[in-house]
C-alpha cells in the first residue's frame, strides 16, 4: 500500500502527538520531513509507467 508523503507526515506527526502526551516527561528530537523536495527519479520513470516500459520490452 502506497502512501503519499502527507499521509505519511499526519501519521508521524499524530504518532509522535500521542507519544508526548501519554509519556508527558519523555521528549526526543523530532525527525523532520522535507516539505518540497523534488524527486529524483524524473516523472516518466515513476509509478506504474516503468511497469508498463518493462511489460512491453518483455522483461517482466
């Protein structure tokens, strides 16, 4: 199951919400997230797209 990277912040961010508040003494450094970090991999590599490249060339 693919998550998008806000789906994935709202988890951590909730998580770490709920940490805090039952253990109200323990406080960690938090890991941010990079908010607008493009991709590496260019667009027309990403997703289903490369699947398909490899289905047609025979290679899956």
């Amino acid at each position: 199951m693919a998550m998008s990277a806000s789906r994935i912040r709202s988890i951590s961010n909730r998580s770490r919400f709920a940490e805090e508040a039952a253990f109200p003494g323990i406080r960690s450094e938090r890991s941010e997230f990079a908010y607008n970090q493009k991709s590496s991999i260019p667009s027309q590599f990403r997703g289903d797209s490369m699947r398909t490249a490899f289905a047609r060339a025979g290679l899956v």
